[in-house]
C-alpha cells in the first residue's frame, strides 16, 4: 500500500514522524512526501484593511503576523491616498 502526503515546511515535526510510523506499522510499505502547492492570487485592492487584517483573524491567523500585514498594508503605495 501507498500513501502520498502533501506537506508544508511547518508540519515537518515531531507528529510528522509518528504519522509515518504509525503508516509502516499499518503495513504502508511506501510513503511519498510532497510539498503543499500554494497558490497565488492577485490581491484585491477594493479591499480595506480592516477586511483584510478581519479575514486573517477569521482563519486564526497569528496576531503577530497580522500586526506586520496591517502596517505594511497601511504603509504600501496601493493604499496612498496621493
């Protein structure tokens, strides 16, 4: 039996590993890893920043992180009002 996983680079842990023996004691003799596809999109301008920065709250983003997207948000050209 096979198993493919698609991973990204913060679930390369110690529960990664466990999921892998837990796998070759379940008799999968082959286990394929495969980084995550991220896919882009172009950013929606119409947006405000407090829809944005909401948006990220929503899927439990990190507040540190959100607090860096605020700012440069804030501070980028597509939101000058020159």
């Amino acid at each position: 039996m096979k198993a493919v996983l698609e991973i990204n680079l913060n679930e390369l842990n110690e529960n990664l590993l466990e999921m892998v023996r837990s796998m070759f004691q379940k008799n999968i003799t082959e286990i394929v890893l495969k980084p995550q596809i991220i896919s882009l999109e172009e950013f929606d301008k119409s947006l405000s920043v407090n829809e944005v920065t909401r948006s990220l709250k929503d899927t439990e983003h990190n507040t540190d992180f959100i607090t860096e997207i605020k700012y440069g948000l804030e501070n980028a050209s597509i939101y000058s009002r020159n």
